[in-house]
C-alpha cells in the first residue's frame, strides 16, 4: 500500500510538469508549464540569438545586449525604474547568453505574473540602449573579460571550444573581443535586434501556479507588437580534424589545468541517452570513475569532472579538471584510460543501474522550482525543437543497454576526436604530444 501511495503521488506530481505549447500566427511561441504545491511563477523569454548569430566584427553583442537591455526602456527610463519596480515585489531577475541563444527572466509570487510579464516584454522590445550607459557597461563588460582570464579554469573550457572549432561562430568566446566591445554603439544594438529579436524566434515559457488561458493572454497582449519581420540565420559550423590536437597556454599557477575530451554530436541524435549516461559514468558524481581514479586513488587533484557541451549542430564531451603541477601527465594518462575503458569493456549491471538512477534522480531534484521548470523546458523547446516531459526522458534513460554505451565511447573516442587544452605550467609539448592518444 505504501509504494502504491508512493507512485501515485510521483504521478500526480509529474502530471503538474507537462508543458503545453502555442504557436500563434506571427510565429511566437508560448509555452505553459502548471505546477501544483507552488506559491511562484517564473516567467523566461528566449530568443535565437547568440554568438554563433553574430559575424566577427560585432562579437560579442548578443551579450552585451543581454546587459544594455536592463538600462532603461520608453515606459521605464533607467535601470532604476526597472530594479526598484522588480524589487518591488520581492522578484528575482536575471539574463544569459549562451552561443545558441540569449534567455531574460524573472519570478516571482503568482500574484504579480501580469507585472513581470509586462517588464519582461518592455525590456525586450523598447529597450532605448542610452548613450551613457552604452558607454559605462562597456567597462563592466570588459572587467568581466578579466575576471574570467584571470580563471584558468574558465580559461581552460574557452580555449578548447577554440580548439575545436577555430576562427567560426562556434570557436569564438561569447563574451566577445575587447576591441570590439570597446567600437559597439547604441545603433548596433537596434540593427542586431532588428535582425534577431522577432517573433519566429521568440518563445516565452511560463511556469508555476498559473491559469494557463489567462497566462497565454497576458503574453499575447505584451508582444503583439513584436516584430514579425525574418529572421537572420546563423552559418552551419565546420568539423575539421584527422589527429589529435593540443593548446598549452602558460601562465603562473598553483595547478595544471586541463581540458581533456572529444567532439561528439549534436543536441537530438539518437544516441543522446546513451551517451548522457556513458558522461555519467565517466566523470559525474563522487563516485564516478574519473573522481574515483584521480582524486580518490591518485590524490592529484580536487576537482574532475565530465560534461557535455549540446548544440544544434555540433556537440562535445570534456572532462575538466585542475591537477598537480608535478603530475600533469599521470592526470592525462589516466583520463585516456578511462576512456578506453568504456570503449573496449561493457559496463557492469550494477554500475550501469546505479548511473541511471543518479541521472533520473537528479533530474527530478532540479525540476522542483518553476524558474527550474521553465528553464528545462525553454532549452528543450530552443534547442531541440520539440517538448519531451521528464517522464518521457527517464523512460529513454531507462532503456540505454550496456551495448549501446560501448558502441557510443567506440564512435567517439578516436584520434581523429581527440583534443587537450593545458592552462598553467605544463610540460614540454613533446611529452604531451607522446601520451596523447586514445
């Protein structure tokens, strides 16, 4: 009886996070996600615009809009009017940007979804980009560019997107290029929105305790003047590679910093599942393998970590980590063995069990907010181009045999995939150039 309560309680729960989706006849999407046991609701716009959007003399902009947009608007002229307003109401608020896209959001209790839906529209349509404070956010812009070169870690994941995908959209860093940032003016903001921020491109995703029919109204009536003009496409990246490729950047530090991994796929391939839980495995988790072997049994490090970088046409799988200054290449020996572990050996019954229960496990855990909610939905919607529930998504989990997960590691982990970013003090190229080999 009591797992029968158990279950049902799972499926009353997850029949709250089922999103629904309208298109109207402009092209603008409205996604509508309602959850049960919430007092908040977040209210995301996302749009097709981001680095890989942009051409090489405006770098950057799609992030530099993302900040000028807060600055003031027709009906709210500064920045002030904007946080106090927002503030107001006890909301969270924020923005991003990633290569694919740009993301503006704000929550709050459901109460005030009519104010936050209306600040949001406000921003992202009648945005004025003041001169002066075009001016004063271009020095914010460039402290971060430090901030984040003064990160090796950081620095570390930059450089192997540039590794991988060189002088196109992909290989460019979304912060964008100090001398560019500096040359932007306000006119180069109303031209790039003018290209990208429309209607077809445009989706607005509303979770929490809501009405859906009075949710997809408020949104209606906020954009109905939202440009129903083209949008701009963004260039196919290009996939090059025949041996394995290295990038040392030196610079004084305390540790060795790596970026270890392989092209993979893009974001939608039949073998997402497969490969997600082979990541898993590899380097999620205290007990994954890379934690297990490098930290545990090795002590060289104190982080380790594997991740997949998901786009609409390309993807990879980088394990990062910052290790010992002596032992660089005990770290990348034993990383390239765990890889050809997963290519040459099946994956036990039991480790196999136990990676997709993390992975269900923690994917649940971070659907429990509506700004969670709204997020995972958004990024389905915007990269994948279709709404698969978290049910659905477990279940495809659930089905990835150990045969699938060996016939992924042995597509990808290849020579001709292979790629090492170094950050910090490093060997000699030719001793890493020796080992660098799947």
């Amino acid at each position: 009886m009591r797992g029968f309560l158990l279950s049902a309680k799972k499926s009353d729960t997850l029949s709250f996070m089922k999103a629904h989706k309208k298109t109207l006849p402009n092209g603008l999407r409205i996604i509508t996600v309602p959850m049960k046991d919430t007092s908040t609701v977040t209210a995301y716009v996302l749009v097709d615009a981001g680095t890989k959007y942009e051409t090489k003399e405006i770098n950057g902009i799609s992030h530099f809009l993302e900040h000028v947009c807060f600055k003031g608007t027709t009906k709210r002229p500064t920045s002030a009017h904007i946080n106090n307003e927002l503030d107001g109401m006890g909301a969270q608020s924020n923005a991003f940007t990633s290569h694919e896209f740009t993301g503006y959001y704000a929550k709050a209790q459901s109460k005030n979804l009519p104010q936050i839906i209306d600040i949001l529209s406000d921003i992202y349509q009648n945005s004025t980009f003041p001169k002066d404070e075009v001016q004063k956010e271009k020095g914010v812009i460039l402290e971060e560019i430090n901030m984040y070169e003064d990160l090796p870690q950081r620095k570390a994941a930059t450089l192997f997107s540039q590794l991988l995908y060189g002088d196109q959209p992909a290989g460019w860093t979304i912060l964008g290029r100090k001398e560019v940032i500096e040359g932007i003016e306000p006119k180069d903001f109303e031209n790039y929105r003018k290209k990208h921020y429309v209607a077809s491109a445009t989706m607005i995703v509303i979770a929490g305790k809501i009405d859906e029919k009075s949710a997809v109204n408020l949104v209606q009536k906020a954009f109905k003047d939202i440009s129903a003009s083209k949008k701009h496409p963004k260039k196919k990246v290009i996939e090059k590679q025949s041996a394995p490729a290295l990038l040392i950047n030196r610079k004084e530090t305390d540790q060795s910093h790596i970026a270890l991994g392989v092209r993979t796929f893009p974001v939608g391939d039949k073998r997402g599942p497969a490969l997600a839980l082979m990541n898993t495995i590899l380097g999620e988790g205290m007990s994954s393998r890379l934690f297990q072997k490098l930290r545990d049994e090795m002590g060289i490090c104190y982080y380790v970590h594997s991740g997949l970088d998901e786009n609409t046409d390309h993807g990879s799988l980088v394990v990062t980590s910052g290790v010992d200054t002596k032992r660089p290449l005990d770290a990348i020996e034993a990383i390239l063995s765990e890889f050809r572990k997963l290519r040459d050996t099946l994956v036990s019954p039991e480790e196999l069990k136990k990676a997709k229960d993390y992975s269900v496990g923690t994917m649940y855990l971070g659907l429990e907010t509506s700004d969670s909610l709204a997020g995972f939905y958004g990024i389905e919607e915007i990269l994948r181009k279709k709404l698969e529930s978290p049910l659905e998504i477990e279940k495809k989990i659930r089905a990835v045999t150990a045969k699938d997960i060996q016939k992924v590691a042995k597509d990808i982990f290849k020579n001709e995939r292979l790629n090492l970013v170094m950050v910090g003090k490093a060997p000699e190229e030719k001793a890493v150039k020796n080992i660098l080999r799947i």
